[in-house]
C-alpha cells in the first residue's frame, strides 16, 4: 500500500523496495537457507527410508501442503 501511495506522488525510486525482500526470499531459497537445512539432513537422516519419504512428500517452503498437489498448486502456495 505504501508502495502505491509513493509511486502515486511521483517517487519512482520506491519501485525499488522490492529488491531488498526479493533478494532475502532467494538467499533463503537458494543459497543460504533451505539447502543448507537440506544437506544437513541428508548427512545426518540421508540413509532412512522414512527421511527420504518425508522429503519426498513435504513441501520444502510450506510444510503443510503435501507436496503431491499438482504443479499449478503448488506454485499457488
């Protein structure tokens, strides 16, 4: 909302803002987070049959949501 009501009175430079959350979403997706917990894991669980099928059907992001939804779901949540 913030965003909108900036962009409204002629401040471009706050398009910028989504940069700094987007960056933090990939570092956490791709770099620093989640594959970090993922190898751990595998070193530690990577063996168990009953690891790799609770990798196999949980959603790394949300693990609520199996991760058996269809595709367009999944992208959904």
């Amino acid at each position: 909302m913030a965003l909108s009501a900036s962009l409204a009175n002629g401040h471009a430079r706050a398009a910028w803002a989504w940069l700094s959350p987007a960056f933090t979403a990939f570092l956490l997706l791709k770099v620093s987070g989640a594959p970090m917990v993922d190898k751990a894991g595998k070193r530690k669980w990577g063996g168990d049959p009953r690891y790799d099928e609770y990798v196999a059907k949980t959603s790394s992001l949300v693990p609520w949501f199996p991760a058996e939804l269809p595709a367009v779901a999944r992208k959904v949540y």
